[in-house]
C-alpha cells in the first residue's frame, strides 16, 4: 500500500529544538522563589536508624525545611508505574523517606534551601545514628537460613509465580537429549543522558500541586505521587517537558513524591535534581536473575519440554520486581514451542538499589540465557542453529502463549534469511576460530539471537491512550495528546499517522511536545513499545473521526455524497464521473473556515479514548561477527546485522535509529557494563561513567538495520513496534559468536576481558 | 563545598609567591580536569586555587637544536596537532590521542598530567620513555630535574611549596629509532589505562641488533617505571620474538600492581608482558 507521510523519513518535530540546545529540560527550569532540594542518603547497606537530629541543619540560615519518616504520610507505597490491573503485583514496600535503610543510598531525609551549596551543608549537618545490620548483597545470602529480614518476607522471597502447561516430567521422560544449564545476568543502568530522578512541584493557593518532571509516565505518576503524598489525583498536574531519553528508568515515581513533600511543607517550589551517582545510587536498574533453564529435546530438534527457574534480585524494595516476573514467564514460554513447559520465578530481596523497568523488561535476560543453550543444543544434535529456530519458533496464525492471542503476521523466515545473507553465515561459520592478523592470538567467529517482543501489554494490563485532534481555521490540525516521547520519536511517529489519516501535509500537524495531565486525556505512557502501535491506533482514530467530520462538511459544499471524496493533500477531491472535467476540490482549510464561522458554528474535532484490539508481536534474528584477543581477553564486535520485523515502519530512520541505540546497550551488557558492590558492605564500587563503562561512539561497530514489514492488521497503517527489541537478542548474539571464535560458553554477563582471559587459560591447562 | 579564596596571577613570579606563601593549603590550577573532580566530590580541604591559565608564557612549543621545549600549560589537544611532534615523537602523540575525551583534551595540560602523578597517566608516561627533563620555578629560583626523579608516589612529587613545573623538555630520539605507545582498557576511548606502554627501540646500523631499548610502562606500580632489567637484557642483542618475549618476562617480573574497580593485579601483570611484548615488535617494525 502507498502512503503519502507514513514510511518517510520526515525529520523529527523536535529535532531543531534539541539540536540546538534551545529545548528546555526540566532541569533547565526555573521559577520565582524556587527552592533547592537534596536528599541524604544512607552509608550504609542495610542499617536500622536509632535517632536523627535535625536541629543543626534547620538552624542553618538559607534551610527552608528539613523532612525525615517522621514527616512524611505514613502510607505504603509502591513507585512502579503499574497501572491497577490484573497483572500488577504491587507490594507496597515503600515510604517517600525510609525509617531503615535498605541500600546504600537509601533516602533518609531530605533539605530544601535557598541554593544548592546550602542544601548540601544543611544534609552534612543531619546527624543520624545507626545501628548497622548486615548486608545481603546477593540472592544467595538473602535466601540463606536465619538470613536477616530486609522487609517481613521469609527467606526475603516476597513473589513466585508459576507457570504450568502440559506435563514437564512426561516432556522430560519423552526426550532423547535434556540440557541444563544455569544462567547469570548482572544488574545494568540505563544512563539516559538526563540523569533519571529531575522534577520540580509548585504548590499553588487552591490546594493543588504542578509537578514538572522528567518521566516517561505522566498519568501515572500523577496517581502514584498523589497516593503517596495521600492526596487526591486531581489535586496533582504532572508536566512532562522534553526528556533526555528514560530506556525504562522513568516507568513509574523516582523523586517526584519528595519535591512535592517538600514544596508543600514549605509552600514554595522545589527543584529536585539527581546527580549521576545519585542516578546510579537510588534510582531503578534492570534485574540481575540467576536462570536455571532445563530444556528436553528429540534427536530431530523437536521440543519436548522446557523449564525456566528463576530468581530475580529486585534490590531494596520491590517496586516493578514481582510484577516482572509475569513478563519474565512469559518471554520463556512464548518464543519457542513445546507442549510442556513450567516456570518458577522467585522474586527476591537484596541490599543493593531497587531494580525497576529497563528497555525489555525481562526479555533480554531470559533471550541471553535461552539463546546460549539453543546453541548448545544445536550442536549436539548437528542442526545448523538457524534451521532449529526456524523449526520451534511460533509463527502467524498461531496462539502466542504471552499474549494468549493469535499471532497476526511474522516476518521472522525473512530475517534469518536476509540476515544470514548479510553475514554471510554459511560461508563464516564453516570457518569455526579462523585465525586473523596479529601473530595468531585472534579468533573471529560470527553467532545469531532471535527474539520476540510486544506492542503493548495486552491483555495483562489496559493499554489506553486518548486523543484529540482539532482541525484549526486554517486547516492546520493540533493533535493533543499526553505525548510521553522521551526521546525514541513516538511523538513523530504519531504526528505522521495524524497527517496519513487526516490527508493534511505533515508540517500542518502540531502535536503537543509538553504532556500534561490538565490538558490531554489518560495515556498509560511509554511502556512496552507501545507509543506507536497503541498510541498510533488512537490518534488514527480521532484522526478519523475528524476526517469524517470534515467529508461531510464538504459534501454539503460540494454537494457530493460522502462516499465519493477523498482527502489528499490538505484537500477534499470529488471523485471524476468522467474524465473530461476539471476535477473539483475544496480546502480544508476552506471547510474549516466554514465550520468555524459559517452556518455550523462549531470546531471540528474528533476525540477517542481507546485501547487498541491487539498486542501483534516482532520479531527479530540478530548476527554478530566479533574477534576474540586470546592473549587480553578482548572481544571486539566487529559487524552487526540487526534484521527486524517491526511491521509497518512509520518512519524508518527512527526506527532504526531506536535499533543502533539499542545495540549500543546490549554490547555493553554483553562486554563492559556492570554494577560492582563491595560485597561485605555493600558499598557501590562504580557510581559514575568513569568506572561503570558503557560505551563510546568509536567503540561502536558497524551496524546494518535490515527492516522487515510484516504489516499487521490491527495496528496503525500496520505497524507493530521497535522501542525495546533492538538490545534484546544482542548479548546471546554475541556469546554465541565469541562461542563460535573460540569455543567457549560464557553463562554469566558481562563477558570482559579477566574473565575471558581466565576461560581461556582453563580451557587449555 | 565552602568558599575557598581564588588568585589569577599574571605572571610566574606572583604565581610562586602566592602558593610559597599559603603553603600547602592552597592548590595550583591548570586544565582542572583531576582538580575540579576532586573538589566537586568533597575530596579536598583547600583553602585556595591559584589559576595558572594566565600565565601565556607556559604555554606552546619551543625549538632548540636537538631539544623541544613543551610548556607545561600547553594543552594535550596541541600535542595531537603539531606536525613536528608527530614526526618525531608520534608515541607522544598517540598517547595524547588515548587521553579522555575531546573535552578533556581540550582542557588538560601536559604539566597537569605531570604534576596530577597517577600511575596510569598517559602523556606522562611517554615522557618518561623520552628522557625528559623538567624545568621547575619556585621561590628560590629555578632548578631542573629529570623525569625518573620527579615521583615519590601516586599523587606525589618532588615539588616543594611554591614550586610549578613551567616547561618540559625532550631530545630528539636517536636516528632510526622507534618509539611505540600501547594502552589497554575495556573502551577505545574515555578510559584509564589498565596498563599502558611506552617503548623506543634503536636499531644499530645493519639494523640485526638491538642497539638501545627503553620501556615505560604504567598502572602496574606506585609510579610509573622504566624497567632496566627487561631494557637491558635487549642491549647489543638480535631482534627476535624470543628476546622481546624475554623482555616482557622481566617486565612482568619487575611489576606490583593492585587489585581495584577497574581490574585485577593478575590481570594487569599478564597485560603488561602482552603489551610490552606487541610494542617491542611494533617497535621493531618489519618481520621477526
């Protein structure tokens, strides 16, 4: 099908702000009066507090107000930005400042003065004694016998969710060949560019507070901050400026129930803004899980069971943690078919920062852990790993066990093809270790991961999203909408599907960049690469309605029955009876007009607050080619073929541009990046970007994005979606190439260079 | 971070008599990539900084017969453009290219990567594999001293109160020799070095025999060291594999690197007898 907007690679509406650094942060803000807010935070992993002083701070010219526990409601809380659903398991765990500490970093009180140098004065002079407890930094510990209590969980395991299908021990008993392997994948940051955790609360004299903050949630946070602070939704507006990139940090509260706490105490603003390490040290990172996959299988690659234990390190508190546990299920069960399967997820608590959403939610640790061993397997039985893929995955047309819906188009034969080809599988992989330059000491191999992932959560939670289009005296179009682009592009994706629907050049659409809870209707925000497949499907549909607001108007014009215009290019056409008249159009803006000001009297508009009717999965088979240094340790990724089936692309270089970034995030979980603890104190080894080591543009290999557009029905000019899918394949990918390099099965992330070095000098005692 | 006092001398002399005269509690600034991290952090207990950025004269490139005089503000993003540097001493300019980022090369100065005396310092440690003499000024007048004399620890030099190294020196390298800058880190760049190398080696006429060989490596110590012993065993011998791997040996045996964030002391061992062994033969340049 052709489109006149969608599938252009039109340039982002807020390319020219952000470019040139006129755009304005949250952090960027400021308003008369405005106070500074910083929070003091605990030294120690896990420590009862026995008495705090305040007084000194307080009496420090320029402190406004100094807050502990003591101020703060006495309500349990839970910061993930769940919405209430039937898939939400939210325990909650949590005060805006704690009476114990849990982490290191933990919020204990929290300042507001006149300027930042007096907030940090007033937090060194806060004297807290503590009683230290001992630190449970990893699951093993917390789990142990007689373990001490970070919250009232036994054993601190505060979730399990099973799963059962078929019979695993008859799927086990049925096999020629059962594999078993256990899995460990490190707690990672997202390291948006804006450090997560800026917001700033005004409270005003009617009793309500604006919370301009940097999220990828406005709605929700709102409920959330307002349940916290035990205040009604309504008396909150969130405002989200521009947001330099979340990858999940901001799915849900980070700091804004604390500025709010200590604006309204004090009666004026409070800006409240995390430095890096206070990004590092407080804010939500991805799980580390320890995964124990077991996997029964016929000579001729026929699955015949599949096993999943896991235990997820939530950290301190379990915001997201038991709720992931459903996706983390669900990932396992969907991507490969088998009659019988079980899965056991624990969630566990640790003294580490609490884990919450980051890009994938679950899926890149369960694909690291399931891809390695398909590897393995397709070894053992001699079947070429492409071909066992092609052979269990799930395809169109069958039920997709994360979604219990059939899947409505699959793309994924098109990526291994074209992928491969890219490659060039064949003729490199029959090349296993093949030795290159530098006196021998480097192996190259080339290795693949597939995955699968969602448009939205459907049906495990409602994936709501409300437009409003109204088409303005001139023909131009504003599109209101709680536009939560936090720098992907989605609020361009849907400006383009507004401009397809409605006929109206792009430039003509204005979507509104700021989102904002008084202005545009409900929206469950970005999540689960849902902006353009969800959100898409509303702004198509108020879009058309408003189109069929505006044929009508035209056929009375017209004098045209409806069934016979169209709307291209800012302009209704009648079509031809015959060839030989002028063909007869009327403007939009002409019709507009009229609506405004002629006989009608009214504005056309069209609104919907909806769901979309689906949940399509993507599809996607990454290929690695790297060189392994067997004499440092060193892997180099070389080349990457990123072949992705995203449905139709709205416009492809976002959608590529969400891919390359995301491939930026999954080498470094592959190779570098890595949260260090000090496992007896629990004190972070690496909060800052000169030790936690994500990596730089000349570190980047070269990258080939190949689209694949197995357009789906449901979904806006048949897009699926991008956002999450690009890092999720790509560390198996990786572990499976340097496998393929030099033999070596690397069951723990990340693979860096000590740890390399050491496989290799065991493999050859 | 409380007020603290702040002077922007302009010239070397009033330079020196402010930081002779507040003694240790002040601090001299020069690109402020190490010293504004650490004050930012709380690190520090300084009553004052002293802002070198006046002072022009300590700033750019003098030639002198064999001899090139680098002042000690010039900033490490000059290195990487002069032509000259690049032709004679291109392990300076690697080493210059390896250092942070743009930013930061846009700031740091070769004196600051002196003075700051981190093991792992880049710049600095070509500069010990060159031989450089620095020129010193304080306030009884000015001395010299050579590069192998200037460290006492990490974070530590010869440096008394009121004394600012002005100019760093460096002979052209023998004819036909070679110098070489390997580092080794998880990145490409915006790294410290895990272990970083610099060698030279000069060939004798006939070029079969080693004539002179010089090796500087860093991060495997309390400072950064030339190792004689692996240096020696190369003099007057033939170029081959197994001497440089020889070398390597006694480079490894003479090290005594730590366990940290960044890596392991094992590690760090095994990485600088690779490095050491990959710079000699990159070094060396034609096949073994």
């Amino acid at each position: 099908m052709s489109y006149s907007v969608v599938g252009q690679s039109v340039p982002r509406v807020d390319a020219r702000e952000k470019v040139s650094g006129s755009a304005l942060y949250t952090g960027d803000m400021m308003l008369p009066h405005m106070l500074i807010g910083k929070v003091l935070r605990s030294p120690f992993a896990h420590a009862k507090i026995i008495s705090i002083d305040t007084s000194k701070a307080k009496e420090l010219p320029g402190v406004k107000v100094v807050l502990t526990y003591e101020d703060t409601p006495k309500i349990l809380w839970n910061s993930a930005g769940f919405p209430p659903s039937p898939g939400a398991i939210l325990v909650e765990d949590q005060y805006i400042l704690t009476n114990k500490a849990r982490y290191v970093g933990d919020g204990i009180a929290a300042v507001a003065a006149v300027d930042e140098a007096t907030a940090v004065q007033a937090l060194e002079l806060i004297e807290v004694e503590y009683e230290v407890l001992p630190a449970l930094m990893n699951i093993e510990r917390a789990m142990s016998d007689g373990a001490v209590l970070i919250h009232e969980a036994e054993k601190n395991i505060y979730g399990h969710t099973p799963v059962v299908i078929g019979d695993i021990d008859a799927g086990f008993a049925d096999a020629d060949f059962v594999f078993e392997d256990t899995y460990y994948v490190p707690k990672v940051n997202q390291v948006s560019l804006e450090p997560c955790g800026v917001s700033m609360a005004a409270p005003d004299k009617d009793g309500r507070i604006t919370i301009w903050t940097s999220t990828q949630m406005p709605h929700l946070v709102r409920s959330i901050t307002a349940h916290a602070l035990g205040l009604k939704t309504g008396q909150i507006r969130i405002i989200k400026p521009p947001v330099g990139g979340a990858f999940g940090s901001r799915l849900g509260v980070v700091n804004e129930p604390i500025a709010a706490l200590l604006a309204m105490k004090v009666g004026q603003p409070v800006m409240l803004k995390y430095t890096r390490e206070e990004a590092f040290l407080a804010t939500e990172s991805r799980h580390p899980i320890t995964m124990t996959i077991k996997t029964g299988v016929k000579k001729d690659g026929t699955f015949t069971a599949r096993q999943l234990t896991s235990y997820i390190d939530g950290g301190a508190y379990a915001t997201h943690t038991p709720s992931l546990a459903g996706p983390v299920a669900g990932w396992f069960l969907a991507m490969y078919k088998s009659p019988n399967i079980k899965v056991d997820n624990y969630s566990v608590y640790t003294n580490s920062t609490q884990c919450g959403a980051f890009r994938g939610y679950g899926n890149p640790q369960v694909v690291f852990a399931v891809e390695s061993q398909i590897d393995d397997i397709a070894e053992r039985l001699g079947i070429d790993p492409l071909e066992l893929r092609l052979k269990n995955h799930p395809c169109a047309g069958e039920v997709w066990l994360w979604s219990g819906w059939v899947i409505e188009s699959c793309g994924f034969e098109e990526c291994i093809a074209s992928g491969a080809k890219a490659i060039e599988w064949t003729k490199k992989r029959s090349k296993i270790g093949n030795e290159s330059s530098h006196q021998g000491s480097k192996k190259r191999g080339v290795g693949m991961g597939y995955m699968m992932h969602v448009s939205g959560a459907r049906p495990m939670l409602h994936e709501t999203s409300a437009a409003m289009i109204k088409i303005n005296e001139d023909g131009t179009a504003n599109l209101i909408y709680s536009n939560s682009d936090c720098g992907q592009g989605a609020g361009t994706s849907l400006s383009q599907i507004a401009a397809e629907e409605l006929g109206i050049p792009f430039e003509d659409v204005m979507i509104t960049k700021t989102a904002d809870t008084d202005v545009a209707g409900f929206d469950i925000g970005s999540h689960a690469s849902r902006q353009t497949y969800s959100g898409g499907n509303s702004v198509k549909n108020a879009a058309a309605k408003a189109k069929q607001k505006i044929l009508e108007m035209a056929a009375e014009m017209m004098e045209t029955p409806v069934s016979e215009l169209v709307v291209k290019g800012g302009r209704v056409w009648a079509s031809n009876k015959s060839s030989e008249e002028p063909a007869k159009s009327v403007s939009i803006a002409e019709i507009s007009h009229r609506a405004h000001f002629g006989s009608h009297g009214n504005q056309i508009i069209g609104v919907v607050s909806e769901e979309p009717p689906g949940n399509p999965p993507v599809y996607a088979a990454q290929f690695v080619e790297v060189e392994v240094d067997t004499e440092t340790g060193i892997v180099e990724v070389l080349r990457v073929v990123a072949a992705h089936d995203v449905g139709t692309a709205i416009n492809p270089a976002i959608v590529e541009g969400q891919i390359e970034g995301a491939i930026q995030q999954g080498i470094g979980y592959a190779l570098t990046e890595e949260y260090c603890y000090d496992q007896e104190s629990g004190k972070p080894l690496n909060p800052n970007l000169s030790d936690y080591k994500i990596l730089t543009s000349v570190d980047m290999p070269q990258i080939e994005t190949i689209l694949v557009e197995a357009a789906c029905d449901t979904g806006p000019f048949g897009a699926k979606s991008v956002g999450e899918s690009g890092l999720v394949a790509t560390a198996a990918a990786i572990a499976n190439a340097v496998y393929n390099a030099i033999g070596i099965r690397f069951k723990e992330l990340p693979m860096t260079p000590e740890r390399v070095l050491a496989a290799l000098q065991n493999k050859n005692k | 971070m409380s007020d603290i006092n702040y002077w922007e001398p302009e010239n070397l002399t009033d330079a020196v008599s402010i930081l002779a005269d507040r003694a240790d509690q002040v601090r001299a600034l020069a690109g402020g990539t190490d010293l504004l991290v650490k004050m930012k952090k709380g690190l520090t207990n300084w009553k004052g900084i002293v802002n070198l950025k006046g002072l022009t004269e300590l700033k750019g490139f003098i030639y002198e017969g064999q001899t090139i005089s680098i002042g000690a503000l010039t900033q490490i993003s000059a290195l990487i453009d002069n032509p000259l540097l690049s032709l004679h001493f291109p392990a300076l300019v690697d080493a210059a290219r390896s250092l942070g980022t743009p930013q930061v090369r846009n700031l740091a100065t070769v004196g600051g990567n002196l003075c700051n005396a981190s093991p792992a310092a880049d710049v600095a440690l070509v500069l010990l594999m060159y031989e450089a003499r620095l020129l010193i000024m304080g306030p009884n007048g000015s001395r010299q001293v050579s590069i192998q004399e200037f460290y006492v620890g990490p974070g530590q030099t010869v440096l008394q109160q009121g004394e600012i190294l002005t100019a760093i020196e460096i002979d052209l390298p023998p004819l036909n020799s070679k110098g070489v800058f390997f580092k080794h880190g998880k990145r490409k760049s915006h790294e410290i070095a895990l272990v970083n190398v610099a060698v030279l080696l000069t060939p004798h006429p006939g070029r079969k025999q080693i004539a002179q060989a010089r090796i500087a490596v860093g991060s495997v110590a309390s400072t950064q060291l030339r190792i004689k012993d692996a240096e020696d065993s190369l003099t007057n011998s033939l170029a081959t594999l197994s001497a440089f791997e020889q070398a390597a040996e006694l480079v490894k045996e003479a090290v005594n690197p730590i366990d940290d964030v960044r890596s392991t002391a094992s590690y760090r061992k095994q990485m600088v007898g690779v490095l050491t062994r990959r710079a000699l033969v990159e070094a060396w340049g034609e096949e073994l």
